[in-house]
C-alpha cells in the first residue's frame, strides 16, 4: 500500500477550495443533524410507497400465454354487445350500450326508429343479420 502523499492532498484540497467553494472541502456530516435525518427518513418512505405503486402497475400477469401489464386490464371487464357480441369500443357505443345494452352499429340496425318496439322486449334472433 502506498503512503499518503499528505502535500498532495493539502494542494488538491486547496485547489477544490478555490474552484467550488468552502463548503466543498467541509465534511458532510457537520452540516448534518438530527432534523435533517427526520426529514430523510421520511422522504425515503414516500420515496417507497411511489416505488411499490409503480412496480405493482408495472406487475405483468400471464393471459392466454402473453405477459400483459396489469394496468392495461380493465377492472369492470370487456364490454360486448348483447346483440351481436361485438366489443363496444367506440364512444357512441358508450351511449347506446348505456340506453338501449347494444353497440351503436346494432343501435341503427334495430333500434332507430323503432324505440318502443326494443323498450318492449323485442330483441333480434340471431341470425337475422
């Protein structure tokens, strides 16, 4: 092991000094008290709740043999038309799916027009397409 070369240290140090500052060459830990650790603390356990929530929306859960990420996946499930099994996906899906329990392509197909005939239980058999 070699010796320290105390002169070169002290000119190093001198040299910090100049161009950084005086407290560059101070050691951390006389800034250092028991507040600021209390504060530390605490924002490293925000820092870990932040840190489990990404990873458990990051969490990937296997589906038919593929890895999906669990924040793709809706809660409430798909959304099918009852009429014609279609996935409703559109927002005027949205609207008739709410009204009449159908996609909007179904909502013109049976419904326009004829509301009161759907509103009395009339549904279209399959195969009537």
């Amino acid at each position: 092991m070699k010796k320290k070369d105390w002169d070169y240290i002290a000119k190093l140090e001198k040299a910090i000094k100049q161009k950084y500052g005086e407290e560059a060459i101070q050691n951390p830990s006389k800034f250092w008290d028991k507040e600021k650790e209390k504060d530390y603390i605490e924002q490293l356990k925000e820092l870990a709740i932040k840190e489990d929530a990404r990873e458990e929306q990051s969490e990937k859960v296997e589906i038919n043999g593929f890895l999906v990420p669990k924040k793709l996946l809706n809660r409430e499930g798909k959304k099918k038309c009852l009429t014609c099994g279609s996935f409703c996906l559109k927002i005027n899906d949205d609207i008739s799916m709410v009204k009449y329990e159908c996609c909007y392509k179904c909502y013109i197909e049976y419904i326009d027009g004829r509301e009161e005939r759907w509103n009395s239980g009339w549904r279209p058999k399959i195969g009537d397409n």
